[in-house]
C-alpha cells in the first residue's frame, strides 16, 4: 500500500529528500506521491510537521 498526502500538507518540503525512491514531487497545492514508486516505508511521515503523509487505504 503506497502513502498519499493530504489537504493538511503545507509544502514546506520535508518530506521529498526523505523518499529514497523519489516518489514525493511538489504539486500546485500540495506535495504528490507517485503510488507506483512508493515502497511504503513511511519515512515520509515520519518528518511530516502536520501529519499529512498517510497509508492509501
């Protein structure tokens, strides 16, 4: 299950260098995740200040 990121995203960039894979790039709005290149590993939310990188369910 790849991660997504909210409307609670500020785009402050945290969590782009943190994607070993380089899944995570800056949207109009808000920061994006490609799910076919996520692995899943939540490194993302782990530095996310709002909490906005979560699981895809």
């Amino acid at each position: 299950m790849a991660y997504k990121i909210t409307d609670e995203c500020i785009l402050c960039g945290s969590c782009e260098p943190e994607c070993e894979v380089g899944a995570i790039s800056e949207g109009d709005d808000k920061y994006v995740i490609d799910a076919s290149k996520c692995t899943d590993c939540g490194a993302c939310a782990d530095v996310c200040p709002t909490d906005a990188c979560v699981p895809d369910e």
